[in-house]
C-alpha cells in the first residue's frame, strides 16, 4: 500500500524529467566558415536580436552547409528559436549603419519580418509537442 501511495506522490515529478529532445537542423547554408547560434526566447521580449533575454544559447561548428542542434531539458511552454551564422564568430548579428543584418539568420517556422526582424508570434511553437525535429533554412539578405 506504501508503494503505490508513492508512486502517486511522485507520478507528478517523474514526468516532469522528460528525456524529450527536440532536434533543430539548420540547413542552406552557403558556406561552414564560423559558429551556428541558436537562441531560445519564452517571450517576444527581445526577440530575435536582444539576445540577453535569450533563456537558453547554444552554439555548433557548420558542416557540410548545416547544423544541427539538439536542445535537452527545455520545460514545457511557448517558444521561438532565431538562429544566425556568425561568420566572424563575434557572437552578434552584425549590422550595417542601417541596421540590416550583414550575416545571414533565420527563425523558426522561417518566419520574416517585414522592414524588420520576424515577430516572436510568428515564430512560436509550444513545447512539448508531437513533432521532435523542426528543419529552418537560412534566409539570406
């Protein structure tokens, strides 16, 4: 009788440690020169350029004109992904004096922005989900 009052107690916790993965791979790349980053937002607060308000980076060396990420322990919830190939490896996106991007990006759902970077609505996807690889390719401007 202990044992299963137990397991009850503890069913809520067990399945909050999911060993989902969800695999992000990046592809169109037009070159493997630099670093792939990866930025995770749980809201449109900074997104897709503030990346200090990113919860999560992850960065992977490009082979073969793509990436590929693999994103572990990410709790349930809403997110977007915006991913950029930083060539020089200064870890930003660099801009020109206009402000537009000089190393290519691109978000999830390959969302665009209009005169402007892509929405965090139109980059959304909530977690966990069905669906465990998620393909973006890379925009370039």
């Amino acid at each position: 009788m202990l044992s299963l009052v137990l397991l009850f107690a503890l069913a809520p916790c067990l399945k909050a440690q999911t060993t989902d993965k969800l695999i992000v791979e990046v592809n169109g790349l037009k070159n493997n020169k630099g670093m792939l980053v990866l930025d995770i937002f749980n809201s449109g607060k900074g997104f897709p350029m503030e990346t200090k308000h990113a919860l999560k980076r992850l960065i992977v060396k490009p082979e073969n004109g793509q990436g590929r990420f693999v994103i572990e322990n990410l709790p349930q919830g809403t997110y977007a992904l915006a991913v950029v190939h930083d060539e020089n490896q200064s870890g930003t996106l660099d801009t020109n004096v206009l402000g537009m991007p000089k190393e290519d990006a691109c978000a999830l759902q390959n969302a665009k922005g209009f005169l402007g970077p892509p929405h965090f609505e139109d980059a959304k996807f909530s977690w966990p989900q069905n669906q465990k690889k998620m393909v973006i390719t890379m925009l370039y401007f």
